[in-house]
C-alpha cells in the first residue's frame, strides 16, 4: 500500500504540468485577453478626445513601440512554450507572479481569499457528513415509512433548487422583508470594532443564509448515497446470517453493514475536499462574500491569467491531494481492500 501511495504523490506533479500547459495555452489564444483590451481602451480615449494617432497600416491606436512594450509586460513578447518555461520557473520558486487587476503578487490576493473560503468550507463539510450519514441511516432503517417519505421530500426539493436561487429568495425574505439578516459580506464594517461576543454574534449572522444555500446542494447526494448501499447491505446474506447467530440488529447495522456503506461515501470525499477553497461563485456573488470562488470568476472575466493561473494550480493540486485522500479512508473504511 505504501508503494501505491508513494505513485499517487509522483504522479501529482506531471499531472499538474499537463493541466496547467493546457490552461496556460488558453490564456494565449483566446481573444479578448488584457493586450486586446488595452487597445481598445486607447483606441476609445483617442475616438472620445477626437484625436487619432493610429499607427499607418495597424489600424490601431498605439505604435508599434507603445504595443511592444504592452507585450513585454503582460508576457505577450515570447512564444508560449517559452513563457510556460519562465512561469514554471517562477513557480518553484514560489512566486505565482503579479495580478494585472489588483498590481500586487497573485498569492497575496489569492491568500486575502482563504480565510473566508475555508470557514465556509468546512463548517460546509462537517455538517453535511454530520447531518447526512445519521438521515441516510434512520431513511434506510425506516424506509417507506412517514419519516423516510417527508425527508425524501424536502431533500429532493433542497436539491431541486439551485443554490444561486435559493440565496435571492432568501435575501429577498429574511433580508429585505423580514430585515433579520444583514444583506450580504462576510462581516459588517464595523465588525473590528466588537467585542468577542459581537463578533460571533455578527459572523453567525452573516453566514446563516450563504450556509443554507451551501448545503442544500450536497444533502440529498450523500443522505441517498449511503441510504441505497445501506440497503443493500442490509438484505445481505452475511446480515441475516449475523442476525441468525444472535447478534442484535442495532449492532449489525453499525458494525457491519454501515462500515461496507462508508466506502461510496469514502470515495467522493476527496472531491469535495475543493469546496474548502474553491467555494461557489454563483452563491458568493449572491451574497457578496469575498471569496476564492468570486475570485476565480473575476479573474477570469478580467482575463487577470496570473490570477486564473494561480487558481488552476491550487485548485487542481487540492482535487490530487483529495483523491489520494479518498484512496486512504476506502483503505481505513474497508480493510480488504488492498492497493497494489
């Protein structure tokens, strides 16, 4: 097992390399990247001032000189093989270059970004395996029963309703309506101001809504995914015969099928590891929560490709790691498993 593992972690580095070459290459051959908008932003200014200062046979509104220079500092002058090559660089040595939005290092406005991603993360992450393992379990205890058919309806009507729009209806009620929570942020402006207590009580406050919307979506997938395996196992042979040989229920379910129940759950646990960080953008943007996932979208719709750049990497080498993780608590859940 241990040399399966020792593959994994030698694997994350090539695979690395190949996403980041592909997104790499996309932020060179798009249109509409940061040279093309600082012409046309120059090119706007001279049609607005009146004065035309195209350069003959460009058709634009900057010399071949002032355009050279806009090439050399967004990276633009080299091929892209080259420039990769000096971003790779650059990365081993830790430095994920400087954003073109916000003129600082990539990793000081990805790392401003942490903190607000994580806490919704993992209080995300807890709750939902809190929650959902006990639900999947009484559902499959007591399935086709009343408790079993009303939580199948609200969970199914959680999941049918996109987080995005969940967080306006919200907002719109308890919100502007009902006025109990603010309307947005992570924290008020005043919030440095307060003492311990007012500040739990503010941070409470501003993530009950974002929080909702967070676990609507991830409830119904892990409450059904251990209720059917749970079944299954349930009207297993090796059950009934543990039963026959006078274990109690209570203690087959727990000891028994519930362990073998775990390993689909084991499984996609490594995938959502990424919501620590990467978060929802569509829900940050609801609530205006500034966050790593509102951070990629603007970086994105920016064409800010240090930024874009800096978030494909971590958030690639997180989905690695939570895969490898994954591959661990299968092998902990279920020890015939064996990794060769």
């Amino acid at each position: 097992m241990r040399d399966y593992f020792l593959r994994r972690l030698l694997l994350i580095p090539p695979t690395l390399i190949g996403v980041t070459i592909i997104v790499f290459a996309i932020t060179r051959l798009v249109p509409g990247g940061p040279l093309e908008r600082a012409i046309m932003e120059s090119q706007m200014l001279d049609a607005a001032s009146g004065v035309s200062t195209q350069s003959v046979g460009q058709g634009m509104a900057l010399s071949e000189s002032q355009l050279q220079q806009l090439k050399e500092y967004y990276g633009f002058d080299k091929p892209i093989f080259i420039s990769y090559l000096e971003w790779t660089g650059k990365v081993l040595r830790g430095d994920l270059g400087a954003s073109y939005r916000y003129n600082e290092p990539v990793w000081d406005v990805i790392k401003d970004r942490f903190p607000v991603s994580i806490y919704y993360g993992l209080i995300t992450l807890i709750l939902t395996y809190s929650i959902c393992i006990p639900l999947g379990i009484v559902k499959a205890i007591k399935h086709r029963t009343l408790v079993d058919s009303l939580s199948s309806v609200l969970i199914f009507t959680g999941y049918a309703i996109p987080g995005y729009a969940l967080g306006s209806l919200l907002l719109l009620y308890f919100s502007v309506r009902l006025e109990w929570f603010p309307m947005g942020g992570f924290v008020s402006y005043t919030f440095d101001d307060k003492d311990l207590l007012g500040k739990v009580h503010d941070l409470i406050q501003h993530s009950v809504l974002p929080l909702i919307c967070y676990l609507v979506g991830s409830f119904a997938l892990v409450t059904l995914l251990l209720k059917n395996h749970l079944m299954d196992n349930l009207a297993a042979d090796y059950i009934r015969t543990a039963i026959a040989k006078g274990v109690s229920f209570r203690r087959a379910v727990i000891k028994h099928a519930l362990r073998n129940s775990l390993i689909p759950i084991a499984t996609t646990f490594g995938q959502n590891i990424t919501l620590v960080v990467s978060g929802s953008f569509l829900i940050e943007s609801i609530f205006d929560i500034d966050g790593f996932g509102l951070l990629g979208l603007t970086a994105i719709l920016d064409r800010d490709y240090p930024v874009v750049m800096g978030v494909v990497l971590l958030a690639s080498l997180l989905l690695l790691i939570g895969n490898i993780l994954s591959d661990i608590l299968v092998a902990l859940v279920d020890p015939r498993i064996r990794f060769e």
